[in-house]
C-alpha cells in the first residue's frame, strides 16, 4: 500500500500565485454485493475482513484530496449490498483506493454490479437564481448529511440536444421550479460524458423518502421529462458509518 | 441482531396529541432463488437451515409495525423459487430486517433475482365511487388473504404523463370500470418513483388465476392501456405458512 | 414426498350433478439444463440421479390429472439440454411437481433458463370453421404424438388490441388460412395473460422440420405479423421418453 | 455412445427408384467456451480431454451423412473460444453428436454461449444469373475451403415482409450486384424460421479480412440495409483442424 | 508456444520490389476482469501468475510486427480490471498471443467481459485539411503516449448509411470542426463491420479527462449525433506498465 496522502495533497493545493480558479471533482458511485460464500465463512474471519476494508476506505478521508462517503442497500436493492460514495479530483486516485480496498480479503468476495464515474462541472443553465445553484463554486459536490441518498445514471434523448440553448433553458427553468416545492430535497449533478456509460449521474439527499417519491412522479410531467432517454436502475440508499454498512452485510 | 420491536414500534405511534393521520407505508416484495448447491447439503443442515430462516420472518411480525406474507413460486417462475411481501412504515426497517435473513446460514445459498421496493399513496384519481378504493385508508395496504397473487412491476409512458389529469382520468375510469367486472379479484397499487427502478409495482389477490388471466388480456384492450411502457416480469405466486413455502425449497 | 393423487384426483372430477363444463388446463413448459459439474460426477451417481428424476415425472403422469411429455433439446440450444411438458388443473400441481423433482439429487445440478406458465382458453375469434380448431374442447390441450415440437411465447403490440374485434378476425382468418396449407403442423396455444411474462404461449407439433420453418416463414407476410411485438425465444424440441431425454444429459 | 453411421446413413440415401430430388440440409453453428477451472487441470488431464474430444467430432465426419468443420475463436471473441460447423440432415442427428461431445470429460467445462441452428432452402429471389447462387443445389451448403468464416444470426423487420415479392426482388438485385463486386467472398445462406431464435444465419468464407470488411461498409448503403432489425453478434473465425482449435484451448 | 517472431515477422515486410502501400492495421482491446477466487490466493502465486502473464505481453512486443499498450480500469469500471490494446497485421497473430496469454497460469482466473477487433483503413471522408487526420498513413494507428484513453464501440443508425456521400461529408465536417476546438484530444477510429457486433472502435488519448468529458458533451449538439444508434459501452483506462497494470489487481 502506498501512502495516497502524498500525490494527491499536493496536486489539490494549487501553486502560490494563480488565481483559486474551483478545480472539477472526479465522483464514483461504486456498488458492491457480497458473494454468498463469504456468508459462510467463521465469525471472526468475517469480522477481519470488514475491519481490513474499513481501515482502507478511513485511510483514503483526507480532508481537501478525498472523502469517502458510506451506505447501505441491504434489503433495498437485491442485486447490492453496499455503496461508497468517492469525491477526489483524479482518476488515478480512484484507481489507487479501489486497488486498495480490493486487495483487502473481503475484496475476494466482493463483486460490483454497478459503478458509475463522473466530474463535477458548472452548468449550462445559468438561470439567475440566488440560491446555492448558482455558486461559484457549482463544480464541487457537497454533501448535505442527510440520512437517504437516491442515485441514478441519467441519459437525455439525442432531440434534446438539437433543441437550441434557449429552448432548453425554458425546459430547464421549469424543471428547476418543479423541484423547488420540494425543498428538503438535495440535488447534485455530476457529469459522465465519454467518461461512462451514462450522461449524467445524480444523487438526490433527503431524509423523507415520501418526498422524493412525489417529486420524481410530479417531474414526470414536465417538458423536459418527455427528452428522458433511460434514468434507470435508480438507488435507495441509507447513510450510515463504514462499520455500521459492514455489519449489514453479516 | 437487535430487537427491532423497540425502534419501529415507536415509529409506529403518532405522538399523543397529533392528528390521526394516516401514515404511508413502505412496501417490499423480495423474490429467493436458492442455490443448486444447498440442496446438495444433508437433510438436517438443511432442516435447520430453514428453521433459522423462519424465526426471523416470524420475528419481524409485529401488529402495527411490520408485516410479512410469504409465497412459493416453485415451478411457476424457473428463477424464482420464493416471495416475501413485507409492509412496515420506514426503510431502515426493511434494511435491518433483510440483514438479519441474509445473516442465517440459509442467506449463504440465496440470491434474489428479483426485488421491489415502493410505498403507498393516495391515487391521483379520484373518482367519486363509493367503495374500498375511495376510502381514507388508501395509504395502506390491506392484504385480502386470497390463495394467490399476481405481482409486476409496471411503468407508462411518458406520453402518459404529457396528458392532462382530465384525460388520464378518463382513461383510469374506464380500466376502472373493466377492473370492477372482475370483482373477485383485489388490487394494491404502490409507487416507486425514484425509490427504485419501476414507477408502481402491482399485486392483485384472487383465488381463480382464470379470473386474472381474463381480467389482464381484456385490459389489454383499453385506452389507458396504449400508454403502457413495461409490465414485466410478472409473477403467479401461492400463499403458504412460511414454514411451507420453505418446505417447497427441498 | 406427498401422494399427489388425492388432492388433485378430486379436483379433476366435477361433483355429481353439475353440467359438464370443460375445465381450464394449466401448462407448463419448463427447460432445464445440466450444470457443468454434474457431468463429473462419477458415471454409477448420474444414473442414480436419473433414475430418481424420472420417477418423479412417472409418479406425476395422472390419468385425468396430470400428464407429462418429455423433450431433449441436446444440440438443439446451447442453453438448455431437456424440457418438460406439463398438462394439468391448477398451479398449486404444478408447485408440488416442482417441488418434488428439484428435491432429487439431480435438482442440485440443474438451472432453469427458460420456464413459461399459461392456462387453455376458447379462443375469441370464432371462425367458422369445422375443425379441431372449433370444438367444443377447445380449452384443452390434446398433444398430438408428434416427433417434434416448436415451442415459443409471444407477445403481441398494444396497437393490435386497439383494432376493432372484426379487423382482428380479418387478420385471424388470414393468419388460420396460411396455416392450413401446412395440415401436418398441428398447433397448439395457450395464455399467459397476467400469470407470466408472455402473453401466448404457442407449441407446434409436427414430423418434418422443413414444414414448420416454410410455415413460419411465409406467415411473415400475413397482415396479422406486423403485430407481432415478440416471439422469442424459439425451441426447436424432439420428443423421446424420460428415459432417453436424461441419458442424453451424459 | 451408439454408432451413428448406421442410422443417418440410412436415411441420407435415397431408395432406389425415387427421383433424386436435392435433400435440405441441417445446419449448426455451435460456439465454445471452455472454463478457467479447465485451465487449472494438470496439462496431462487436459491432452486427454481435448484428446477424446476431437474423436468425437472425427467421428461425426461421415461422407454424405454428416461433416464437422472446426474454427477457433481464441482472441477473436472475448465470450467464445472455438466454433464447430456441423453440417448433416435430420436435427436428431444433431442431437445425437452433441450429446456424446458433451459426455466426454471436456464436456463438464464447456459452456456454449451462442449456439444457431437452421436449414438449407432454396431462395425465393431467383435472379436469372448464371453462377453458383442459382444452381441446382442452392438447397445444399458446400464450404469453400477459405480461411477465415465470418458468421452471424440475421433478423430482418417486418416491414420487409409486407413488400411486394416484386419490391423486394429490386432490393435484393441490388444487394447481389454490391456483392459480386468482391468476388473472394463465398456466402452462405440458412435459414431458422421457427426453428431457433433468428431467421437467417449468414457464414461468409474469405481468405481477406478487409474484403469482408469492405463489403459490409458497402453494404449498409443498399436499400435493403433498412430493412435489417438485428445482424448481431458477429464472429470472425480462423478455421483449422480440430486438433489445433482445442490445442489453442490451453 | 511458439516463436511468433518468425511467421509474422514475414508478413510485415512487403516483397521487395512491391510499391510500398500502406497495410491496413488489425486492432483489438481486449478487457480483462480477475475472478474473486484470484484474490485469496497466496501473494507467492499470485506473483508468479503477474510475472507469467507479463511476459507474454512483453513478448508480443515486436517492432513493425506487433505491439502491446497496457492500461488498468481498476476503480473505473465495476466490469474490468485491465485492457490491452494491441496492434498488429493480421487476426492470426491475435488468436496465437491471446492463447499463449491464456495459457499462462492467471489465465485460469480471467474473463474478458469486452473485447472488441477491428482494422484501420482510410476514411471515406477525404475533407482537405492538412493535418494528420489527412496523411498518407491514414490507414495506420500510432498511439500518442497519452496518460488517459477513453474507448468505445460504436454504431450508426440505418438512415445514416442512406444520406448521400456529400450530405454525410457536411455532417463530417461539423463534427470534425468541433473536434479541432479540443486539440488535446487525439481520434484513433477503426473499423469493425462484419468483424465484430460494433461498426467502429473509436479510442482517444488525452491527459485531461476535463477536455474530453466537454468535446462529448458538446459533440451531442452537432447534426451527425442525430445519427448514433449506440455508443456504448463507454472505458475510460490509466496508461501504465504492464507490470503496474498487474500490480493494481492485488
């Protein structure tokens, strides 16, 4: 294991004298499910392996290089167990950590049914709205604390993209009043063009599932949700510590 | 494992003081397919395995809080072997309580090939008819106790929600109405949008498959039914103890 | 193991005095295959297993109850090596058939790829016509003995059931017509509506493969074929008994 | 294992006095993987069972009865490692082959992920050209002999199927002539009309990758091309003796 | 194995006397995913397994014969763990190294859940522009040495194909001057009908993963994004050593 605080720290402070221009964030959702072999294993070789995989995903929360943020999906998803959510500002650094925590012995017992990359980047829509939308700083991801996370790969249809700026920025203005009336509802947009699979990645936080339920029904009915091309398989995930994710598992 | 009575319950009761209202719930269904593998293990390791297995179910039903029916769908479905729908009222208890089964020696042989999470919710449609679907308690779901159900997962098309709530009312009234030819067969409509993949997830109660044969091909026929995008997979399961449907497992 | 006899023998027979109402069949066809490990079993083991497997099928061959016919698909798919053809009264058979042959020691080696559910029905379009197609048995299944069998499920496009009752039998009587040219292929369908993921179930009994492959490809050209919304997967089957169909698994 | 010189040989002569009429072929594209447990195995175990493996195929090459042409597909395919070609006249036959490939200890660490099946017939487009296409035994495949055979399942809309005989003989000229212009590329067509998933399956022998190439870049400009559903997936092959094919195994 | 560097070393060098025209290209990304069962083997082995499979690719490294560039998706993709690129003359040669990689010991405990094989050739889009997209060696690939690729299949729509030459040269054009705006990008296309399921394998270098995620976002606005039927999926790959490459599976 090498130690990951040296590169990264250094390539997140910029040189002395530019200007603190926001550097994009590289963001992974990564899920993964526990094989039923490792259910069988002794109590207490279960109980070193969740140790082993907490102490890698600790290692790598390092305050402006890395933060690791962790849920579970035991009972909300039967194809997932877990989800570590990663904000860094390099691939390399996903690369590394995930090395990491694969290499531990869990990860001989670990598979990953989903997975999505993105960045974080200001949005096309600027809409003059005086709320944390506008930010300057809209190309880092701040997670809210709440106690739910639900995520989802996103694709809009080609159309969408022929439609001109103008068109779009109606279409998004609406979207965006829609998803005001539900203000305990937390967004984050992260971009995955050419990166992924997917377009888009998003991560709503909210402590009232009913919430986000009503407002993605509500949505559908909006202009733009008509240029929805795929926005599935879509996440409930519940925030909890590391260990209290890992003893979900068994 | 912990007591889940002393959490849930809590949740379970409107502070002293508050307006009895009615609260929705969280809706699981949660189909098994046990390995090739475990049926090779001998008859007690087997025997036991199931025991365990059923404790938990039985654990996790306690009057006001959280509910679980079970069902085998062995020879009715090639991936699917067995059915739990639980109701409870939060996520955190579907989580905890899907933890506690996976944690039996039987969860080292399971998979779930399939798994829908939703809640319930007043229906946008009302429709000025004077039976159970009107009622005030169309926020809970109250199974009928029938031999059999027939679960899917169901999304419209965008195209749908583009129509206005006249129009989509006009078409529910008359899917309504062809539903009501039909009576012995009960439907529980839930909602999953943005929880998990689908947008509603269906179960009808009936006693006579003929009659839900019938009902569904004559649906098939009405307006509302043009605008559906997906209803699959869908699923015949019979209701059994719990200690039945594992029986069924070998 | 429970006598199946008792139960299902009763519900086969209508009680003295009612109208001789011909009663709905419930139909299976499940596919299985052999997974690669069985096949390294020790030569004395795979014969026991057989031996076991099939007096399974035998016990369930009812008269007036329950009849299964048996498949090899060896060489004909690549994802499954047998099939079995089940004909009986209600589901509940079904899930103890089931049951009882994954509860033998060859149900610990077996996956099942492709298994679909469906029910007889009298058909809606009432043709006229005085053949086998007509009578008054029209919601049973008669198996005609033949060598092989085609069997696949089939969906139709929602904008079908949208046609008037009289276009569709247009279509119908166009689509009966072209089937006529080829009287050795004898056609059998039934229904899945709401039971399982297709909504047809057709399986064609004929001696001469050529036959069916020019049926099929001349129906391509009926008017009814453009609503086809789905008709695969196609299993082309040879019929031989339980005997032989399990020696072919190695 | 049976001999099965005795029975196909039967059958594939017709008796004396009949009309020599050309008998349609059975056809099987059957696409290998082997296990990476297999690869596990002492090198000894695995020389005998690529040993007895190839004996099988070897036998099942029987003049005017039956013919096996082997193909690897080792780093060619991610999902496949080798494809045998098989080419006799009653599906019982296939069967019967493929079983006693499957008995042999290889068979318990294959998997086959594709697998086609279909019939020779002759074309409903007769052109009037001179050359091989409109031979007398276009209900025969006769393998030229080329390096390389380039295969894939074909499905065309069925939009096709409502043309005219007329409008789709046009189409199906223009598709010959762009053809004809590579002239070192030798088709052969079958056909799987309700005998397997697809319609057609296409095998293209050619000593020159970048012929094939060409020819269906150009390919896609005949107004034919519209009318393709689905022509994948698509295999390139390198033909060799069965003894290197296994050899390329491990 | 054999010695590779006899057979294809021939093949590179034209006859003298032969004009020197520029040979096409074959090409393959092979993705490579280590079985869990890999991981719990003892470091000793594991090693060993690293050091044989190295050696191969080092192998494979032949000046004008053959080359091998080595990447890790390790936290990129939930799916790989590794892609090697690898660039030579024929499809003979990738079948001949991707056995003897197969061969080594870590072969035993790969998938290779993507591959994808195609050949360089000339674009039909001759666009007058004097930079390297126009020079003679069009039908070669040379690798940048950038740090980052990013991968993908892709396939254009039918109605593409039926634009006229010039129609599709306009659309060209635009995609190409959005392209320039981004010169840190470098395109390598490669073609795949009829070789493989994609019709193109498109892979560009860039050291900024910002850059790229941009010019495909902006990419979707341009008229020729009208006509992309599937793109994904979507790799984005670390360039390292072989060794590194290995390193990073644990």
């Amino acid at each position: 294991m090498t130690a990951p605080a040296t590169r990264p720290a250094a390539a997140a402070q910029p040189a002395h004298g530019e200007s603190p221009k926001v550097r994009q964030q590289t963001v992974r959702f990564a899920f993964f499910k526990v094989m039923p072999e490792w259910r069988r294993l002794p109590l207490a070789e279960r109980i070193a392996h969740k140790q082993a995989f907490r102490e890698v995903i600790e290692k790598w929360n390092i305050p402006g290089v890395c933060r690791n943020i962790t849920y579970s999906t035991v009972g909300l998803r039967g194809d997932a167990d877990m989800c570590i959510w990663t904000i860094c500002y390099t691939v390399d650094e996903m690369g590394q950590m995930m090395a990491e925590l694969m290499a531990t012995p869990l990860g001989g017992y670990l598979t990953m049914p989903y997975h999505f990359i993105s960045m974080t980047k200001r949005s096309q829509y600027s809409l003059g709205m005086e709320d944390e939308v506008e930010a300057e700083t809209r190309s880092t991801v701040r997670p809210g604390g709440q106690k739910y996370i639900f995520i989802y790969p996103f694709w809009k249809t080609r159309a969408w993209y022929l439609l001109s700026l103008e068109e779009r920025k109606v279409l998004m203005e609406e979207h965006i009043r829609v998803g005001l009336q539900w203000p305990r509802v937390k967004l984050n947009t992260t971009y995955s063009f050419g990166l992924d699979d997917q377009e888009f990645v998003v991560a709503f936080e909210c402590n009232y599932p009913e919430d986000f339920l009503d407002l993605v029904q509500r949505l559908r009915e909006t202009g733009a949700s008509a240029y929805t091309l795929k926005d599935t398989p879509m996440f409930t995930c519940i925030r909890m510590t590391a260990a209290e994710m890992l003893d979900r598992l068994g």
